[in-house]
C-alpha cells in the first residue's frame, strides 16, 4: 500500500467494500484507488476513488431478466476518511467485454498500485486476458486523447495553469510515450512510468517537483506555465493519431470471452459462492 492511503483508510474502505458486498448478493473480485492517489499525485484534498470488479451467484446469470452490471454509490463527504469518497463496480461479465475491446478503465483498474482487494485466481485469468487481447493503437488513441484535452486546458492561458490539469496531461502523455517506445502495457502510474521511461534530468527533475507540488496544494490551486514541461507534451502530439474504428466482438471473440467467463465462474464455485 503506497502512503497516499494510510492503513486505517486501507481497513475502513475495505470494511466498506464487505457490506456493499452482502448487501448486494456479489463477491468483490477486486477492489483498488483509481484516481489520482493511485497515480500518484494526489492534492491535500483529493477525494477516493474506489473501483471494484463483482461476479454473482452463478444461477443469477441464468435469470431471463437483465442484471444490474453496474453497482455505484453517491459521491459524498466521508467524515472517517476526512475526503469525498465514492464506489463504483462492474461485473465480470460488463468487464470481460469491455476488455476485449480494449478498455482504458479496464486496463487501469488491473493495473493500479492501491489494491483493497484481489482475488488471485479469477483476477490472473482476467489480466492473461487483457494482456492478450488489448489493441495498444487503440490504448495509444486514448491516451493521445486524453493528452490532448488536458494539455488543451493548460493552453488556455500563456502565463498561468491549473496544477491538476498538467499533471493529468503529464499522465497521459508518458502513458503514450510508454506505448510508443516499449509497444507493452503501461503502468498506472506516474513513479512506474518515470522509472521505466527514464526521461531526460532536467524533464524528471520538473515532473517530480511538479507532483511533489501537488501534494501540498488544493486541486484548484494554479502555478506558472513550464516551458519544459510544455515542449513534453507537445512533442508526444506531434503525431496525430486515427481514431481506430469501433470495436465490434465477433463471435470467435464472444466464444473466448464467455470460456473465459464459465472459466472464473466455476472457479468461484469450487471455491464456495
């Protein structure tokens, strides 16, 4: 567990995640921080972002009606965790089809360094899965994207930008750049990315400050543009990428994804749903 959430939090969230479990009738595959704590930069007041994976009781999926495949909670003020705090699930199923075509959010949840929980078996399979069946153009588009719009948000002014902004941009950008020049997978987060793409001095020397900044700040706080960190961004825009067409399962892949469906399933039976 990194220090951006400390044990007592780590013990109360996952308290939490057990009785939205049995309250629901499902079993928490996986459960980790998925916002900026766990890209590591989170504000004073950054809020807690917990997503999870669920399965069901396997007779549930054999129901004629349509299941819920998405679980949430309302973003509100949390007085024990002294932040905002939301959850937010979806089901194995929802998550399986996703992955097959190429989700960003399924890709991160499996790769965020604030786990609460995991279990090892069904979660291995999955992340074979994933590693198996991700596009990276179509990751690298995404991130492209994200690099884009948020880069686009510190343009806004030639003198000042918002600290949030640049390092969700910052993220994005060494996310591509991570892609481009190792055609694998990226870390979530930024330490991972730092140390594995290994940037020149001065550019690490103005991201750590950068983030190190951000740890003692509010999410709104603004500081001066940064001509290093300005040339970065710009220079992983250079190439604009095609948006790749929609992702459509064929039934070769449908038959994959369900294997690998009735695969887990029965694990969590011989487990004891």
């Amino acid at each position: 567990m990194t220090p951006f959430v400390s044990d007592c939090a780590q013990n109360y969230i996952r308290e939490r995640l057990d009785i939205l479990a049995r309250e629901n009738g499902i079993r928490i595959l996986i459960a980790v921080e998925s916002g900026s704590r766990a890209w590591g930069f989170p504000s004073k007041d950054s809020d807690y972002d917990v997503r999870f994976i669920f399965a069901r009781k396997t007779n549930d999926y054999l129901s004629i009606l349509p299941l819920k495949d998405v679980i949430e909670t309302p973003v509100c003020y949390d007085s024990t965790l002294r932040a905002d705090y939301d959850l937010s699930g979806w089901d194995i199923r929802k998550t399986l089809k996703f992955a097959f075509q190429s989700n960003a959010t399924v890709n991160e949840w499996l790769r965020s360094p604030i786990r609460y929980k995991y279990e090892k078996e069904p979660m291995g399979i999955l992340q074979g899965c994933v590693r198996d069946v991700t596009d990276l153009n179509a990751l690298a588009y995404h991130y492209e994207r994200m690099t884009r719009r948020t880069f686009d948000i510190v343009l806004e002014s030639p003198v000042d930008a918002g600290l949030k902004p640049y390092c969700y941009a910052l993220r994005a950008a060494c996310s591509l750049a991570w892609i481009v020049r190792t055609k694998t997978l990226p870390p979530m987060d930024m330490p991972a990315l730092l140390a594995g793409l290994n940037p020149d001095p001065a550019l690490r020397e103005e991201v750590e400050t950068l983030i190190a900044r951000k740890g003692d700040s509010v999410e709104k706080e603004r500081i001066p543009r940064n001509p290093i960190l300005d040339s970065f961004l710009k220079a992983c825009l250079l190439e604009k990428r095609s948006r790749p067409p929609k992702m459509i399962l064929n039934d070769n892949q449908i038959a994959t994804a369900n294997a690998l469906l009735n695969k887990i399933l029965s694990f969590l039976n011989e487990e004891g749903e």
